[in-house]
C-alpha cells in the first residue's frame, strides 16, 4: 500500500477531494463549491480535509503531494485502529493481523471497488480519501468505547465527552463511515448493558457530538437529512451482485453464529445485525444511499472469521472441526487474493506481470494534467461528466459538477446545458450563448462539432484524441 501511495492511482473520486484542498489552499474562510463558479457550502470541507488544505496552503505543495501525506495518515490509522480494536476482542497475538487480511481479502469472487469499503483493490483506489481517514478513527472510536465500557485505564470523565468529540468528527469526515462508526458504537453499548450512569455519560457524550456539528460552520450537516433524494440513483448498484461481490464474508455469517451460540450479547453479532437492518431496510424503502452502511454488516462479519480461525488455530484441544474451519478461512483468503491480484498492477509495470494478472488489472485514469500550461485556476471548462470529475483538480471549475450536489441548487439546470452544448446539431449561436452564461473560457472535448464551431481555437491535444479548445475573446 506504500508502493500504490507513491503512485496514487486516480479512479473515482480523487479529483473532488484534490479540488477541494485547491479551494481550501486559496480561502480557507470562504472556498465555495469545489467543483463549479458558484458560493455554495460543501459537505466535502470536512476538519480533515481543512486541515490539509492548510497544509497545502502553508507548505505550497501540490494537492496531489498532499493526498499522499493524507493516504499515508489514513492507512497508519486504519491499521493501528483495526489492531486496537481487535484487541478489544481477543487477546491472541496472531488476532489483528488475520483480522488484517480478512478485511483485505475476504469479499468475493467479483472485483468490487467503492469508497469507505476496505477489500484491498478499494483500498488501493480509496486511501486518500477522506472516508479512509474516517474509517481509522471509527476503528479507534470502537476500542475506546469498549475499554470505557469495561471501566479500564483511562475511563475517567473526560473520557466521554473525548468519545462525543470524536463520533462527531469522523462524521463530519465522512458522512456514510460516520454512520458505520455510529451502528458500531451502538451495539458496543447494547452488547455492555451498561448502567444508568453509564448511560448517562453516554447521552452526554452524545449531545457533545451533536453541538460540534451544528457548530460547523464549512456547511449544515443536519440539512442533510433532506437532501439524500439525489443519491439514490448512483447508490443503486450496491444492492446488486451481492453474492458475486460478498459472497466469502458468509463465512463470517456462520462465525458470527458460532459467537451467537457462546453468547447473545456478542458485540460483533448485534454490529452485523444492525447492518444488515439498516441496509435491508434501505432496499426495501428505495433510500438506496442507504446502502452505504453494508460495511456496518461486512465488518463484523469479516472480524469474526479471522477471530474463529484464530482460536481454532489455538486450541490446544480443538478436534477436527475447528481445524477445517482454519482451512476454509485460508482457502477463501487464497481466492480473494486471486480476485485481488489486479492490485499489483498499481506498483509494478502491467507489462511486467503474468499475462493472467495483468487481465486483472484495470488502468487507472489519465488525468488532465496536459491542459495546466494553458488553464488557470478559476478558469471556466465547458467539459463532459468524465472530464468534469477531474479537471477540478488542477483548480479550474466546470459548467456542471462531475458529481451529484447536494447544496447546487441550479445543477439539474446546468447539466442540462452540458448536454445541450455537445448535443449533435445544436446550432452555434445557441452553444456560444451556453458559453456566457457561465463565463467559458475553455473547451475540452474528443473533436466533436461541438469544437469545430466559430470562436473556438485548437490550443492543445491530449490523450484519447481529447483536444482543449479556446473560447474567442476570453
């Protein structure tokens, strides 16, 4: 994962977050939309992601520079979060690093990739991202609560509040994780049957958390309860191929029903309950974003097959039975490896590889670095949807956002006039009218009418046959 840092392979979702410490490296006050010409708030400006953009902003480093200091960060979390928190659950010293793998590895025969998901492909795309960062301080968040809730060393008052601060935190990071982080710390305190004071200290802890995000003045936190109608259309294909996609971590189902037979009150089985009631419901209602929360579901069950395997391996007296169960574990480890094994394209030459794992290899994107000579930053780019997710990134913005807004009350008006100006046929005067309402200045397209047109002037051409056209008198 150090080698992939280094190389920081670009699919999805880099090139908001990279537009987002662009915005924070030049206002940390008042950064706007990251994506687009217009002052509006963003749940992308999380404390995270603003204290990068002071990094940025300080040091003069590139954004992609400090993405890597990010992914660095991230990754150091996540890892020591998952050993702090499996040791909240076993005391074998082989536990956190099978624990590791199972997080890693242990998915299923599809390839499946989406951020604040932990297989090792979707890691390898997603460490710099803000939900990676959120994930690690969930871990962390969970094995503090748990040795609160044992009473152990450091579980004097401050303790809870510190906890409420914290919850608060990661969901300000990432939303969806700080939904996971939630369930998670819910069914700790379930699997406590704590007392009143406990439960006491808890609402405090609470209601600390809910003062800090309504404090947060980067954007509404709460209005996002209302604003989640725009993401359940990309959301979608998560309810779908779950057994392509999944299908290992029914071992985990079958090691939680070993824990749920020693004992009802097992943290992990009532986290994956409470996942898989979160996402069921979700499915069932159409509120598809919900499905967001299935880490809530596969993380315990991940958890429980490495920790089953581990007292298998253990037992002095463990019989037949429990040792096939060790070796199903591995086997199911070996095949997610091999599903996985396109990840070594990200640090070695995919030339370099054997024929059969350079086939899994997916090429990340280009980037629009090519275009930077001529576009400045603030600059206007008149630019399709694939396009439009990146060149934000180098500090220009475009007509419409490359992903869904939830603040951008005009964006529906504006995709439409994207479409409307690379539509086939559309005459010219109206596509140079597209250009002034939203103070073009560039065009970036594969050498379609819509570039051929009076006004605009071939500057440059890029990979795939793109070409970066200048808007006349601009």
């Amino acid at each position: 994962m150090l080698l992939v840092i280094v190389r920081l392979p670009w699919v999805g979702d880099l090139g908001m977050h990279a537009a987002t410490i662009q915005r924070l490296r030049h206002s940390l006050l008042h950064p706007g939309n990251p994506l687009v010409d217009a002052d509006t708030p963003s749940p992308y400006y999380s404390p995270w992601m603003l204290l990068l953009g002071c990094l940025a902003r300080v040091t003069g480093l590139s954004v992609f520079v400090v993405l890597r200091f990010a992914a660095v960060i991230g990754l150091g979390l996540l890892v020591s979060g998952v050993w702090r928190y499996v040791r909240t659950l076993s005391a074998a010293r082989a536990a956190p690093a099978v624990a590791l793998l199972c997080l890693l590895l242990l998915w299923g025969p599809s390839l499946f990739e989406w951020s604040g998901f932990l297989g090792l492909n979707s890691l390898a795309l997603t460490v710099s991202y803000p939900s990676v960062f959120a994930l690690g301080l969930a871990f962390h968040f969970w094995a503090w609560l748990t040795r609160a809730l044992r009473g152990g060393a450091g579980t004097g008052r401050a303790v809870w509040p510190g906890l409420g601060a914290l919850w608060a935190l990661i969901l300000l990071c990432h939303q969806f994780t700080g939904v996971v982080a939630s369930l998670g710390a819910l069914a700790t305190l379930i699997a406590a049957r704590p007392g009143r004071a406990v439960l006491v200290r808890s609402a405090v802890a609470v209601l600390l958390g809910l003062l800090v995000l309504w404090l947060w003045p980067y954007y509404d936190f709460f209005s996002l309860f209302s604003a989640g109608a725009g993401l359940e259309a990309i959301h979608r294909p998560l309810y779908g191929h779950l057994l392509g996609r999944f299908g290992l971590v029914l071992l985990g189902v079958v090691a939680l029903g070993l824990r749920f037979r020693r004992d009802r009150w097992d943290p992990l089985v009532i986290f994956f309950a409470l996942g898989v009631l979160v996402f069921a419901a979700g499915g069932v209602s159409g509120h598809y974003s919900w499905g967001r929360v299935l880490p809530a579901a596969l993380i315990p069950a991940q958890l429980a097959a490495a920790l089953e395997a581990v007292d298998a391996v253990n037992a002095v007296r463990g019989g037949r039975r429990r040792t096939v169960w060790a070796c199903a574990l591995g086997a199911a480890l070996a095949l997610g490896v091999w599903t996985q094994a396109g990840t070594v394209g990200y640090v070695v030459r995919p030339s370099a590889l054997p024929e059969v794992v350079a086939a899994r290899y997916r090429a990340p994107w280009a980037g629009y670095r090519w275009i930077t000579p001529w576009v400045r930053y603030g600059d206007v780019v008149m630019a399709r949807t694939r396009p439009a997710r990146q060149i934000p990134a180098y500090g220009a913005y475009t007509v419409a956002p490359g992903y869904p807004d939830v603040f951008l009350t005009d964006a529906g008006r504006r995709e439409t006039a994207v479409r409307r100006y690379f539509a086939a046929g559309t005459a010219g005067d109206v596509r140079r009218g597209i250009l002034r309402a939203y103070g073009v200045r560039w065009v970036v397209d594969r050498g379609s009418d819509a570039g051929t047109g009076p006004g605009l002037r071939v500057v440059a051409r890029g990979p795939d046959g793109q070409v970066l056209y200048r808007v006349a008198g601009s």
